[in-house]
C-alpha cells in the first residue's frame, strides 16, 4: 500500500490566504460595488471604468418632480359620457353637409399657448369637412395637462348650447397624430393646468386648416 501526502497549509498561510481575499473583495467593493449599487465613487474608478452608469436610483421606479413638472398621478378616471356635448343637445343638421370640392390650402404653424395657474384655455382652428390636419403639441418641462381635443359644427345660427364632438381627452404632457375633420367648423383643444404655474404649450400644425389669426 502507498500513501500519498497531501499538502497541508500552514497557519501562517492561512492568515496570508485570507487577507489577499479580504483585500481583493476590498478592491472590488470600492472600484465596482459602491459606484454601481449606490452611487459612491471615493476613487473615481467607478466613473474611469463605467460601473457608475449601472446605477439606478431605488430600481428605477421613482417619479421625480423635476422629470415630469409638477404632476399630479391621482388623475380621475376618464369615462365615456364625458366625450362631448350632453346627450340633450342635438347634432346639427349642418354636420351632414357634404365636402366642399376644395379643401384649404395646406400649411404649417408653430403656435405658443400660455396656461395660466389653475384654469382653463381652448386654442381651435378652422378646417373644411374630410380635410387633414396632422399635429403635434407639447408642454414646457413636461408639466401633465388635461386636455379635451374636439370640434364644433359651423353653424349660422348657432344654439346657446353648442353641440361639440370630442375626439379625445387625455391627461398627458404631448400628443401627436393625424385628424380627418369630420364637419366643417372650429376645431381644437381645451387645455386645463390643474398646477401651481403657467404652463406653456407648444402647438405644430400642419395639413389643410386655417388660424383665427391670420
């Protein structure tokens, strides 16, 4: 029978072994650890190496007031009797009119609506009924708005109670699409800014409409 000795560490090895691990997981804690878990750069390896870009800031689920302004996340649930008029105001005849054989000359405008505090403001635009207008509209620092974008049938003698078609209502800081005008008349948005300060809106039109103003 032979006998094989096994290599046995001594103490002192030991103790060697065991401060080269500690001062290895030492190296590892400061240089990667730290930067990537929470954010401590005392070195500035987490930075030289990349490992700080790893770190997101309670898992990523936070809502920050500066990223989306002064938001409010308890919105009320939008509901399908809040789209347009009442169902006591009758859609006028003058929607059933037929296109016109030309439509407005298509056109593009950057327009600026201010928001005041706690209130309400309807920016519309004039459009022939099948014409297209594509938009797009976004906040000043993102700030959450409710908006209602709908449209009333031109009328010559319009009722006190105006019938209103709504197209969309939404709580959001932008929006982007496409309108095919499904009469001829007014046709646009009422904004409200339920916040603290005036919001500033940024409108872009573009398709076969025309401004108030011009």
């Amino acid at each position: 029978m032979t006998t094989q000795d096994k290599p046995v560490m001594s103490k002192k090895q030991l103790i060697k072994s065991v401060c080269v691990a500690l001062v290895i997981g030492a190296v590892v804690l400061i240089t990667a650890v730290l930067p990537a878990e929470y954010n401590i750069d005392p070195l500035g390896t987490g930075k030289l190496f990349g490992f700080s870009k790893l770190y997101v800031e309670d898992g990523g689920s936070k809502i920050k007031e500066d990223d989306l302004g002064e938001v409010q996340l308890n919105f009320k649930k939008l509901k399908l009797e809040k789209l347009g008029s009442p169902i006591n105001v009758p859609k006028p005849t003058e929607a059933d009119n037929a296109p016109p054989l030309e439509q407005y000359t298509e056109q593009k405008d950057t327009v600026f609506v201010e928001i005041p505090a706690g209130k309400g403001i309807e920016y519309k635009f004039k459009a022939l009924k099948y014409g297209s207008v594509k938009y797009e509209w976004a906040t000043a620092n993102n700030t959450v708005v409710y908006i209602d974008f709908h449209g009333e049938v031109k009328q010559d003698n319009p009722p006190e109670n105006v019938f209103y078609e709504s197209y969309t209502l939404a709580y959001s800081n932008n929006m982007a699409g496409t309108l095919t005008v499904p009469f001829e008349g007014k046709h646009g948005w009422y904004f409200r800014n339920d916040t603290k300060k005036d919001v500033m809106v940024t409108l872009v039109l573009k398709g076969q409409y025309k401004l108030f103003d011009k």
